[in-house]
C-alpha cells in the first residue's frame, strides 16, 4: 500500500495555569485581586441597612446565571453577555419603585456582587471539568468596576434629570464600559496570539460590536424596567437575553465546524499519499504566525489558514502522487499547474475566492513580476517551503540551513516574509491558533 | 400550488377571525371600553410598525430548522396596553408583510392567522385578571401569570393553525413553516422568549413611547444579523464541502458527482423514515463524504481488471476506516461517523470491513448502504451502461435482508415514488484513460472476486 501514515495530533501539551501567565495577564489578575479585596473591605465597613438585599441578591443571581451560560465566540473568544447585562445594569442602577427600598448603594457593592456572582457561576463549570475562565471574569470585573465607580458617585444626580439625559448618561457610561473590556480583552489576546496590540484591538472591536450593542440596548432596558415594574422584571427579562445569545452561538458553532472540516479534509492529500503526513497542518499553523506577526487582521488570517490547509489539494488531480510528496522538488511548470488546478477546486466553492487567490500565486517568485503576489501567497510559499525542507523536525541546524537558503534566494522568497519566518520558527510558539 | 383542502381551510381561518374579531369589537364598543393610554392610535400605529420590521426579519435558515420571528412581542404588547381587539389589528397587520414572494393567500392566512392570535391571547390575558395598562408594580406578579398565560395561548394557537395548512398541504411556503417536523422545542422556546419582550415593551411603555419599541428592536435586529451570518456560513460551509468532495471525485471519472448523488438519496430515505431535521443534515454530510477513504487505495487497485489478490481486496476493504480517519475530527454527529465507517457492512454479516449483521449495523450506514448502491447500479460503468431505475430498485429489493435493510428499502422505494430520482447524464467518453476506474466496488451487480489462493 502506498498510502500515507495517518499524522496523529499530538495534543498540545498541557501548561500549569502559572506558566501560562504573562505580563498582562498577570496585571489584569492583580488589578482583580485589589478590586475584589477592596470591596471585601469595603463590605465589612458597610453598614447592614445600606444594602439593598433584595436587590443585590436578584442583580447576584442574574450575573452568575450569566456566567453559567457563557458564550463562545469565533476564534477561541469567550463571553458571557447576560453576565454582562447583569453586572452593568446593577452598577447604573438608577431606581427601584418604593416598596423595594432605595438604591443608593456604594460602587464598592457592585464589586463584590458582581464577583461573589460570576463566582458562583463559574463553580459549575469547574465542576464540570471545563477551564473557569479566570481571565474572562477579571476582564469584565474590570470593566463593571470602572462603571460603578463612575456610576454610583453621581446616581441621585442623574435621577434627578430628565428622562432622555438619564438614557444617554447611561449609554455613554456603558460605552466607557464596554471600551475598557474591549481593550483589556484584546490586551490579554495580543499576548496569547503573539499579535500586534494595534490589530488586536481593531479585531476584537470589529468582532464585538454587535454583541456590544444588544448588551447596551439590554443594560438600557433593565435598568429603566426595574425601576418601573421591579425585580421580578429580570425574571422576564432573561428569556429574549437567552434567544439573542443562541443566534450567536449557532453562528459560532458552525465556523467552529467549518474550519474543522476544512482542517480534515485537507489531509485527504496526506491520506492519498500525495504529501507528507502533518505537512498541510504545519504549513497552515506557521504561515497563520508568520501573517500574524506581520500584522494581518483576523479575516485575513482565517483566509490565509484556509489557503494553506488547502494548497496541495491540486495534487488530487494528478494521476499519481510525487515521489517524495514535497512540491519543492517539482519543476516550476508543475508547481504552477498544481497551484491552478487547487485554485480551480476551491474557486469551485464560489464563496472563498479570496482562498482561490492565494492558492493560485503559492508558486509565484516574490519579485520580477508586476504586480507581485499577494503577501498571503508569499507566506505560503516560505512556509510551504520551509516545511519541505524541515518538516516536523525540531532540529536547529536543519531549520537554520533552510532560513539560509531562503534568505539567499530574494528573488523567490519576500525578505520580510523570511525574517518574520525565521522568528517564529525560531520561537517554535505552543500552537494556540 | 395550493391544494383545494388547503384553500377551504384558509377561507375558514379568515372567515372565523373576521367574525370573531367583529364580535369582539362590538362587544368592547358596547361597554365604551377605550385603552387607557393615552394616545392609543399612535400606540397601534407604533406597533404595528414594529410588528411589520420584526415580520420581516424571520430567517430563513438553510436547515430550515427554526425561523426566527420576534413579531409576536408586537402583538403581546398591544395585549397588555390595549387589549384583545387592538392586538387582533396588530396581528392582522401581516397582511402587509414587507416579505414579498408570499402569495396573497399567504398573506391572507398570515393576517387572519395571527389576528387569531392576537385575541385569543388578549382574551385570555383578560380572563386571567391581567389588567390592560396595569404596570404598577403592585398587581406586576398578577400581570406576569396572566401574560405568561397569554403568550402561551399564543404560541399555541400560532403554531395549531401552521400545523392545519401542512397537514392539507405538504410543501406550501407558509411564512413560517416547517417547525413542526423539526426541533419543536427549540421553536417553542424561541416564541416563548421572544413573547417576554411583549411585557418589557409594555411595561417600558409608560415612561418612554414610542422609545420603548425602538430600545427593544436593537436585540432583536443583532439576533437576527447573527442569524444572517449563521445562514451564511452555513451556505459557505455546504459549497466548500462539495468543492472538496469534487475534487476528491476527479481521480476516477465514472464517479463523479457518486457522494452528492448518494448524499440526496440518503436524505430522501431519511425523510421518509421521519429523522430529525439535525440527523437529517448530518446524513447529508456523511452521504457526501462516505467514500472520501478510496483516496488512500492505491490507483493501479481501483483500476484492475480481474480477481484481485487477497492485499489488494484488503485495501479495498480498509477504505470506510480510511474515510473516517480523515473526517474524525470534523465535529459531526457521532453518528454520522458511523455511517461512513460501516457503510458497506451487510445485513447477513458478510460485509466489511466489520463484518456486522443486521441492527448491530448502525441506521445510518443502513441508510448510505442503499442510497450507494443504488447511484452505482444506475450509473455508467466503463464495463457496463447504466441500468433502469426499475431494474435497480428490482435488484435493491432481492438483497434486502441479506444485503441491505429491508425497512431502509422500501422506505427509499416510497420516496423515489413520492419524488422521482433525477438520473444523471450519461458520462461522455472520458478523454483521459488514467481516470477510468474499471471495477466499481459499490456495485452489487459486479461483485468484487477474490483470487482463490
């Protein structure tokens, strides 16, 4: 049988939570450690006939119901939106009808309220075996803190106003809000992912917004809803929250599943012996560092994973495969070919024409050409490279003489490309997508 | 397109809400009874607005699992500010319905069906002491048993009118159909929560007009820009895997398009035997990609004329674990894995590459099993010319019980009666002879022969 190996993944392996910590990380941990000892303190000084029970407990229970059901986003994200409704809404608080008593608690309150919730809530998911989520919950503590503590000082202030200024006091507090998680979150994501912080934020905002808008238009309602009908308006509340946030996580489930079949079905190349076995899966995850490290936003990048799942899947249309598999030792004219022909199978798709585009110029030199490739095609081309030469072997000198060869052939390889290759092969980062 | 059942049970519908909401409306007139609000036109004009921008955001999606239609907040909210009547003229607003490739008896239905709606949960909204405009705190435990009463007769009589017309009428584009088939529950509580927004709408209504409505179409508008991109992907997602599955297909040419065309016969069987609509879909896939594992045997196997040795029967035989060593990591239904691991197994245990026999073989390779030989039989082979669609079917029947599942059998039999199989065109000589697989190891009429050693 001439049938490749099957490549097994090996999982990646796992990290202590400490080892896993970096700058910023550690930073948002310990600004969460203060907040939550703050309010701690804070609470025992309080006295009893400050805190609205009632309200507390309901504002409490809702966020942690909230972090119960958390939501996971494209690109490995995860939210939990009703908490944040929940914990935003308690923070601006405006009113309650009379027989619940007055509102006009401390920010310090908040804190502790959001945090013995998104606790709880997150007990059950460690109960179940699944990570809680710790950098999430400082994130949006951080983030409620922040509006509490504008909030709450100028409470009876705004109460006193007209209806229309209390709705934009509100939204805006919360945009404040909304921006501190947003910046904390692409903070933590640009040191995970090894990207720039400059496109991080540009792609968390670009990704959140919409979730951002539901949350404020929500906040908005729960807030003016309690104080006209209680707290049992919560209760109602929650039902369209949970609709919202399931469009969203169908929408997430399946990009999930498309990367994964786009994933699998590129190794049907390694199954028919075409390629080496792990080849199409390394190339993809160097050439995602390398565009990553050279600044690409998260569209582009999910292109240019596609793109380098995919770029044998030409082969399929030779009769036999390439003694070796390696397509660098095909001639030119070949490699062309190959490139056209995977180019013409996933143009087939009609809606990844992006990927057809930088399947069709992987073979393309790097100058003398006008116009050149697209940079997505050149970083295929150095990973395609680099990989056929190396493979999965974690040899230095054999990764070394291949960056060299590389480096002395500009024509065919972009610099910058290589430079940045050689970096990340280099780091040999934990593969963390 | 519109049976005459289906005809006379809308012109009922539509009669019955007329007179109803006639009678009802006479009845309020008769008491004087006016909304306590204070401009009640402006309000029913608001609502039917916002009952129109939320009729037409109802997404279709590609599954046709659930449609998404948060217009009943609308209706549920005049409920509570303006009572049954005013909530019927809510309703029957979706005769004007923004969505404009529904036919006029659609409409009709539409408007009569929801006008229903919009009463009875008014009525009942009534009858169980909700008290029109009472967002005073005070009586809200009250409001909220009565408005959760009256959003489930909503949903009710919403979902009993939809499930008449397809009962008399299998196939019509009713605007929101197919949710009875499918994941029932995942609907119900779809309008459930959405009807809640009715309350929040109602009760924000008091201090903010017209506000109230707009704050709450934000939700709603991202939910269904998530459903929209859900669709999308979703679209995206079934071309790809095609492209894919094609260009898996090219290295032999007499079968291609063979797992598109085993994928829609699956899906035939499936229906007919009543799977959900999730498995329905998982199905599909695995039909596409159920012989995605011949990838890995060796081309000059595939191409042999003769008897084969005992290695290369074997390589033949390995190709279901092949496939499901590529598409393990898809996140699928298990059971679809299963489909294309065991989908040459037969029913007299026979079959490989496990050698199950009957109900130890699971359904849906049962299912790909029939789906798969019947594309091969009726499919040029470079040995042979297609066969009849009779003559497979005739074939399908002999093996059932040995080969195949009897219950999977005539299930596909009923569904080719129902919906005749469209045969493929006949494949022009190929040009290319290193593309022609001579042996075709999906074909019952040609089985594969050992080389006796």
């Amino acid at each position: 049988m001439t049938g490749g190996t099957i490549a097994r993944r090996t999982p990646p392996a796992r990290m202590a939570y400490w080892q896993a910590l970096d700058s910023g990380r550690i930073l948002l941990l310990v600004a969460a450690a203060m907040l939550v000892i703050a309010a701690a303190a804070g609470l025992i000084a309080l006295h009893p006939s400050q805190v609205n029970v009632r309200a507390a407990l309901a504002f409490g229970g809702f966020i942690a119901f909230g972090e119960l059901f958390r939501l996971a986003l494209p690109g490995g994200r995860e939210a939990a939106p009703i908490a944040m409704v929940g914990a935003m809404a308690y923070a601006m608080l405006l009113a309650l009808p009379r027989e619940y008593g007055p509102v006009t608690y401390d920010a310090l309150l908040v804190v502790a309220v959001a945090a013995i919730g998104m606790t709880v809530g997150a007990l059950p998911h460690i109960a179940a075996g699944r990570s809680a989520g710790l950098t999430g919950m400082c994130t949006r503590l951080v983030a409620v803190s922040c509006v509490a503590f504008i909030f709450r000082p100028i409470v009876s202030l705004v109460g006193g106003a007209a209806l229309g200024i209390q709705v934009l006091v509100v939204a805006l507090v919360f945009v404040v809000g909304w921006l501190v998680d947003t910046l904390v979150g692409a903070l933590i994501r640009a040191d995970d992912v090894g990207a720039r912080f400059s496109v991080a934020i540009r792609d968390e905002l670009r990704l959140q917004w919409p979730l951002g808008l539901a949350v404020g238009a929500s906040v908005i309602i729960a807030i003016f809803g309690a104080k006209q009908l209680g707290l049992m308006e919560l209760l109602v509340f929650i039902g369209p929250l949970l609709v919202t946030q399931l469009a969203f996580r169908r929408y997430a489930g399946i990009r999930a599943t498309y990367l994964q079949t786009v994933r699998s079905l590129a190794r049907v190349t390694e199954v028919a012996g075409y390629v080496e076995a792990g080849h199409s899966r390394r190339v993809s995850r160097l050439a995602v560092a390398v565009g990553r490290g050279l600044g690409l936003a998260e569209p582009e990048l999910l292109a240019l994973e596609y793109a380098a799942l995919m770029h044998d899947i030409g082969q399929l249309s030779l009769s036999d495969p390439i003694p070796g598999g390696a397509t660098l030792l095909v001639s030119p004219a070949d490699q062309r070919r190959i490139a056209e022909l995977g180019a013409a199978v996933i143009g087939e798709a009609g809606v990844l024409d992006d990927v057809a585009e930088l399947v069709r110029y992987q073979s393309q030199p790097a100058r003398g050409h006008e116009p050149g490739p697209p940079l997505g095609s050149m970083i295929i081309k150095a990973a395609n490279a680099f990989d056929d030469m190396v493979g999965g072997s974690t040899d230095r000198n054999r990764s070394a003489a291949a960056l060299e060869r590389m480096r002395l052939d500009p024509v065919e390889y972009d610099a910058g490309v290589v430079a940045v290759l050689a970096e990340v092969a280099g780091r040999r980062v934990p593969s963390r997508l | 397109m519109v049976s005459r059942a289906a005809r006379l049970y809308i012109g009922l519908v539509v009669s019955v809400a007329a007179v109803l909401v006639a009678f009802v409306a006479d009845r309020a007139m008769m008491a004087r009874h006016q909304p306590p609000i204070p401009h009640p036109l402006a309000a029913l004009l608001t609502l039917q607005a916002l009952f129109l921008v939320c009729d037409s955001g109802t997404t279709p999606t590609t599954s046709r699992q659930t449609r998404w239609s948060p217009s009943s907040s609308a209706t549920l909210a005049a409920v509570v500010l303006l009572g049954p009547v005013w909530a019927a003229l809510v309703g029957a607003t979706a005769l004007l319905s923004l969505q404009r490739h529904l036919r006029l008896a659609e409409r009709l239905f539409n408007g009569a069906m929801y006008a229903l709606c919009g009463l009875a949960a008014g009525e009942t909204y009534l009858a169980c002491h909700g008290v029109v405009d009472g967002s005073s705190p005070h009586d809200f435990r009250m409001i909220l048993l009565a408005f959760a009463a009256a959003a489930t007769v909503h949903v009710i009589v919403n979902h009993g009118l939809i499930w008449g017309v397809h009962r008399l009428n299998r196939g019509m584009g009713m605007s929101r159909s197919d949710g009875l088939e499918s994941s029932l529950a995942l609907l119900l509580a779809s309008d459930l929560g959405y009807a809640c927004l009715g309350l929040v709408i109602a009760s924000l209504w008091r201090i903010m007009d017209w506000f109230a409505a707009a704050l709450v179409l934000v939700p709603l508008f991202v939910a269904r820009w998530a459903m929209g991109q859900f669709a999308e992907q979703q679209r995206a997602y079934a071309a790809t895997m095609n492209a894919l599955c094609q260009a898996v297909e090219t290295k032999d040419y007499y079968t291609r398009g063979h797992g598109d065309r085993v994928s829609r016969g699956a899906v035939m069987i499936a229906r007919q035997i009543h799977m959900s609509a999730e498995r329905t879909e998982a199905i599909k896939f695995a039909g596409m990609l159920h012989d995605v594992g011949k990838l890995g045997v060796p081309t000059k196997v595939l191409q042999k004329t003769g008897p084969l040795s005992e290695d290369e029967f074997a390589a033949i035989q390995l190709h279901p674990m092949r496939g499901l060593e590529i598409v393990r990591e898809i996140g699928f239904l298990f059971e679809a894995l299963n489909g294309i691991m065991h989908h040459h197994e037969r029913m007299d245990g026979r079959g490989y590459p496990m050698g199950l026999a009957g109900h130890e073989i699971p359904e849906f390779a049962r299912v790909i099993a029939v789906a798969d030989a019947f594309d091969s039989m009726t499919t040029t082979r470079s040995y042979r010319e297609a066969k009849s669609i009779e003559f497979a079917l005739g074939e399908l029947r002999e093996g059932a019980g040995t080969q195949f599942d009897p219950v999977v059998v005539e299930a596909f039999i009923a569904a080719i009666k129902a919906d005749p199989w469209q045969m493929p065109k006949p494949a022009a000589k190929p040009t290319d002879p290193t593309t022609v697989t001579v042996k075709d190891h999906d074909d019952p009429t040609a089985p594969l022969r050992v080389v006796e050693p």
